[in-house]
C-alpha cells in the first residue's frame, strides 16, 4: 500500500497530507472529480478479489452507485489505512456517532434478496479496479479516493464520501470479509464462492441478508491523508440510518 497526497487546498480542520510525502501524486480525472455520497455498503468475496459495492438508499429505488474492485492482498492495507484514519478521527473529534438501528428485523435478508431491491446500473456494473487508496476526513465524513497506482502515473478511479458514523460499520465489514476469506482457504475449499454483508439499515422492507458479514463502514487511514489498498474475495456491508442492502 502506498501513500499519497493531492494538490488542492485542505480545510483549517485537516492536516496537510503532503507532509512527509511530497512527491506522491494521483492525478483525478473529470469524471470522477464530483465523486458520490454513500449510506451504506456490501462487500463481497471472490476468486481474486473484493467488490465493495457502495449504495445510496435514500430515496426510492435504492441503487448502487459506486462498484470498486479490490485484489486480495491489498484488502489488508486498505483496512489498516481506514483504522488507523479512524484513530486519528476519535483523537481529533471524539467517536464518530452512530448511525440509528433499525430494531424491527424479523430477520436478515438473502443476497439476492438485496440485490433484487437495488438498482445496478450498467455503468457500475463491471466497477473499477484499484490498488490503492487515498483517504482524508472531516469533522463529519471520510473521503476515499480510490486508486490505480499505474506507471507513469497513479490515478483516482473512484471518489466515494461517507458519513464518519458509517466508518466503524464499514471497517467490520471488511475485516468479517478477509476472515471468511481466510477460513475458507484454511478450509481448502474449493471453487469461487461469494458471500455478501450488509452494512448498516436495510432498506425498507428488507433485512440484513443471514449470510452477510458484520457492517461496516469506510473510512481510511491518515486524517487528510491517503492510503492505496488492493485485491479481492470477501463481502460485507455497511450503510447510513433509515436503510440498508448493501449494507
């Protein structure tokens, strides 16, 4: 994993992420600059790598709007850049507060059962591959910029924000998917497998799926910093109060 640091102008509140680290760069292409607000996540486990889909369930129909792929050896890095931002989040302003449980779950619903109250649309469908991830926060949410760390250059390949509250969710999420993905290789099992995990509320009318991993939610290592992360094969979810799939 690899740190990196951008060039446009930090709020009084963040640290300057340039700071031991001058010459790193990754350049932000138009289309992703805006980048979007998730409330929630599922991360899912494959052959070779992870896909974290990022959703926003605010409003009807619950979609997703951001897919990102990362290879499995980078996974790690990507959760230990988020935990240590965390840290530096709490040190700076206190625990993130929580997003509200939604107590009226008879039960957690199926991976296809989220997925058939989601709409995925065909630009996300294949998602975008990265092996890095920068990762910066506010009082108030985390940004995750992830990368593809490319000679010539590195270059952001998705721009996804989410609420600081959503971050602890996230980060558990990530670590039941690499745990999964560890005990079935201790299992030697054999075969592709796929499991997903909600993170955060399920959408109305839908519950957490049963085979899903704890929730989580995103958020990165370095207040105002960056961390790359990358590969694959795990599923979780988080997502923001009032819904859920993907989470």
């Amino acid at each position: 994993m690899q740190r990196m640091s951008s060039d446009s102008p930090l709020p009084a509140d963040r640290p300057d992420p340039n700071e031991g680290n001058p010459a790193l760069r990754a350049r932000v292409p138009d289309h992703v600059a805006d980048g979007c607000f998730s409330t929630g996540a599922i991360v899912m486990t494959g052959p070779s790598e992870y896909v974290v889909d990022f959703l926003q369930t605010i409003g009807r129909p619950h979609r997703v709007a951001r897919r990102v792929i990362v290879p499995h050896p980078v996974m790690p890095q990507f959760i230990d850049a988020l935990n240590t931002n965390l840290d530096l989040y709490k040190s700076r302003f206190g625990e993130p507060p929580a997003p509200p449980q939604n107590q009226n779950q008879a039960r957690r619903p199926s991976p296809q059962e989220i997925y058939d109250d989601l709409k995925l649309p065909d630009e996300v469908l294949s998602g975008v591959y990265a092996n890095g991830v920068m990762i910066g926060h506010g009082a108030s949410e985390f940004g995750l910029d992830f990368l593809t760390s490319f000679f010539p250059q590195s270059a952001v390949s998705a721009r996804v924000f989410v609420s600081a509250g959503q971050v602890p969710r996230l980060l558990e999420s990530l670590k039941s998917a690499v745990r999964q993905l560890e005990q079935r290789q201790q299992a030697a099992a054999s075969g592709p497998t796929a499991s997903v995990e909600p993170v955060g509320e399920p959408p109305t009318g839908t519950a957490p799926p049963t085979d899903a991993a704890p929730p989580t939610d995103a958020a990165s290592p370095n207040a105002d910093g960056e961390t790359p992360a990358s590969d694959d094969d795990g599923a979780a979810e988080s997502e923001d109060p009032p819904t859920h799939p993907e989470s």
